[in-house]
C-alpha cells in the first residue's frame, strides 16, 4: 500500500510530476476487547464485531482465547488465513514483527485475554510503537472491570488511582497500603487493586489488617457474569460478615 508524500510540481514539458519519493503507508491498530466474563459476548459492541471482519493480523496475550473469541463473533471465519503473534508473558511482544506488519500496511488486531488490551493487560507498548510510526490507532468500545468496578462502587470517579498488583512479600505489601489508604484519605482518591484470583482471600485479609475500620472497601467480583458480586461496606462491617471469596477476577477498591 502507496501513498505520496510531497507535492506535485511542474516539469519543464509541462506535465505534473512528484517532487517526493512514494513511501509506505502504515497499518493500522485495532484494541480489541474481549468479556470478562466467561460467555458475556453481550458485553461487545457492535462495532467490535464488525471491524473483526477486516483485521488480518492479530498480536494477542493467549492464542488460543483469541481464537476462541473470534469463532463465536464469526462462526464461519477462516481463523488459519489470520496472522497471529502471541505476546510472551515475559520477554513481551515481538515489536519487529510489529513493525514490518504495520509496514506492510495491515489492520492489526492488539487483544489481550479478557477486557480491555493496554489496561492492565499488554498492549501498551506496542501501541507507542504504532504511535511513533504515525500509523492510526483505533480503541473500540467494549468492557473493562476497572471502570465497571468503580462505577458500582460508590466512590470518588472524579479522581482515582489504579494501582495493579501490589507487591507480594511483607513488610513492602502492608506499607503499599497503608500509603495508598493515607492518599485516599488525603486525596478523597479511590485506590482500585487487582489479584491474582488464587489470592483473593488473602488480599482481603491485608486490607482489612492494614486499613482503618472507617475506610470504605468495595469487592467486585467476576463482574458481568451471571454470579457477579459487588459489595461495598466499611472495613469494621467487612470483619464481622468477611465472604469466601472464589478463584474468579476481582477488583477491589477502597476510599479511607
């Protein structure tokens, strides 16, 4: 794919000519969001399956999710013809085979397991590399439990911090707390965590150690699915009624 880069300029016979070199134009990059919940396609946007229809080339966190994906918005869709990069948990994307995709002009699809690519999942570096070759980038409309997690909560939505994981060894983790829950309560600030699903239970049990009675803690759990549970009481009122919290997605979210 060509564009012109230049002006046309008058030659001496009086024809047009190009007074630049043609370079190649950019692809473009799709985020591509995918339920949180499992069987929640209802949660994506018509325009999600729509432009799917048109992406060739797909960087995603867990092949075989996006594959998946791709077969319940398209049941007829030819997944082998696709390009698929997975991007490693460790070493991360293959940035150069980004940018000889994006080179060669494709619609590259950047899709993480579940909700949104480039918030708290991968994507992010891949799209400052689409930035820097001034190729387009689209965000297109789906669910992201960060955002519905603080929507439900009843907290502060004007200012708030998501702070990821915190660190798992002690003492940094209580710490990591206790500084959080003092800007919150300086700040008026919602502070939003996640957990690795097997942790839940014993994320809540640092919370509920580390912070003050008065500090309002919000549990959002497998959010969209049918089983969703959302909650928000003062830390005193989660100790005396503390759920079993099971191995799903969890946000949690608290304002001292």
């Amino acid at each position: 794919m060509l564009t012109t880069a230049g002006l046309f300029v008058l030659s001496s016979s009086g024809f047009k000519e190009n007074a630049m070199q043609e370079k190649p134009t950019a692809g473009i990059v799709y985020l591509v969001p995918v339920p949180v919940a499992e069987g929640a396609a209802h949660t994506i946007s018509p325009e999600v399956t729509e432009q799917t229809l048109h992406i060739t080339h797909y960087f995603v966190e867990n092949l075989r999710t996006a594959r998946r994906f791709l077969k319940l918005l398209h049941p007829s869709i030819n997944i082998d013809s696709l390009g698929f990069s997975e991007i490693d948990k460790h070493s991360g994307a293959d940035i150069e085979l980004f940018k000889k995709w994006l080179g060669e002009g494709h619609k590259i699809g950047i899709m993480s397991e579940s909700g949104c690519p480039g918030v708290a999942d991968p994507g992010s570096e891949l799209v400052a590399v689409a930035h820097a070759m001034e190729a387009s980038v689209v965000p297109l409309v789906g669910p992201s439990s960060i955002l519905l997690a603080l929507m439900a909560s009843g907290f502060n939505g004007q200012s708030f911090c998501f702070r990821g994981y915190l660190p798992v060894k002690e003492p940094q983790r209580s710490k990591s707390l206790k500084d959080f829950e003092v800007v919150s309560i300086k700040e008026k600030q919602t502070q939003i965590f996640i957990e690795t699903p097997y942790r839940n239970n014993l994320f809540l049990e640092d919370i509920l150690k580390n912070c003050n009675n008065t500090t309002k803690v919000c549990i959002a759990q497998n959010i969209t699915a049918p089983d969703a549970y959302i909650k928000t009481r003062t830390a005193a009122n989660w100790k005396k009624d503390k759920p079993l919290l099971s191995k799903v997605p969890t946000v949690f979210l608290l304002l001292g």
